[in-house]
C-alpha cells in the first residue's frame, strides 16, 4: 500500500471485497487516529469482520489494526 498521509499517521481502511484501500483519514497522534477510527466505525469494531482498518506510520508500518463490518 502506497502511502498517501501527510501528517505523521493514516488510517486507512482495507476493503476485501473489492481489495481496494483508501484513506479515510490522517492524524498527528496515535491517540487522534485511535479516536478517528472509534468515532468514525463505534459499533462496527469487532473481533472478526469482513474489512479492516489499519493506523500507518509514515513508513508504512501497520502501528493498530481493527476488523470492522
């Protein structure tokens, strides 16, 4: 995955269907990027879901992973 932020993190979301990821959205902190995947996916965080969203660094290291539905 190419990285596309600008700010020091990305949340990206990773559709399987379509095998398709996009950003959804960027963040100075780890904890802003926490809180914009919760506000932005809340009760679609699950254990096991079909599409998954991921916080990147600007190196391209997966720094959290969540599955959503």
């Amino acid at each position: 995955m190419p990285i596309q932020h600008k700010k020091n993190f990305g949340v990206y979301h990773w559709d399987t269907f379509d095998n398709e990821t996009f950003l959804v959205d960027e963040a100075d902190t780890i904890k802003k990027a926490e809180e914009i995947v919760h506000d932005k996916y809340g009760d679609r965080i699950k254990n096991i879901g079909a599409d998954q969203v991921d916080i990147v660094d600007k190196k391209g290291n997966i720094i959290k992973k969540f599955n959503v539905c």
